[in-house]
C-alpha cells in the first residue's frame, strides 16, 4: 500500500519548445537540469503533488526520478500545459543560486 504521509511536492515544469508534449519537473527544491536552456523550453507552469496534474505526470515516478537524477521527463498529449500558463523562459534568477524562471518585464 502506498505511503500516503510523504509530503506533497511543488515541482516546476517545462515544455520543450519544438517537442510541446514533451515535459521536464523539477522539484522546486532542486536545481534546473544543464539541458533545460531558455533557447530550447519554456516555463509551462508549477505543480504541486496534491493538486490537479498535467495529463501524463505521475506523482510516484516523479518522485523516484527526481530524487535519483534531479528531473522528471513526462510526455503531455496536448500541444501546450494550459495557454494562460505556458510563459516564454527569458532567464535565470541568480538569488537562488540555482537557474529558476522569471518573467520579463512586459508578463
């Protein structure tokens, strides 16, 4: 039977810009992988566990995968998460010590 005390997690999720179904989490706590670059992905949106999640994120093996390898590679069916959430990812927020996504001036 599954534990059902974990903790739910916030994750960051991103679309890759010329494969939109393909999707990369990454738990809010932990570093954005190398290859996840604002010239190639977008910011889609933030998850949290014990929400409502994007067709085809698995909570279990999201957890599994971002522990082992720091990220969690899904494919979503539709071309983009949701258009009011998908943002272009225009840079890194240097406060955090880590590359986040932020918005730029006009969103």
């Amino acid at each position: 039977m599954p534990d059902t005390s974990l903790t739910p997690i916030f994750y960051r999720v991103f679309q890759r810009r010329h494969y939109p179904g393909l999707c990369c989490a990454v738990r809010d706590s932990m570093p954005i992988p190398y290859f996840v670059r604002p010239v190639a992905w977008n910011f889609g949106t933030t998850v949290y566990e014990g929400e409502s999640l994007p067709f085809g994120f698995q909570p279990a093996p999201a957890r599994e995968a971002s522990a082992a390898f720091g990220y969690y590679l899904f494919h979503h069916p539709c071309e983009t998460l949701t258009p009011r959430h998908c943002r272009p990812w225009t840079g890194m927020d240097r406060t955090h010590g880590d590359l986040r996504p932020t918005t730029s001036p006009a969103a």
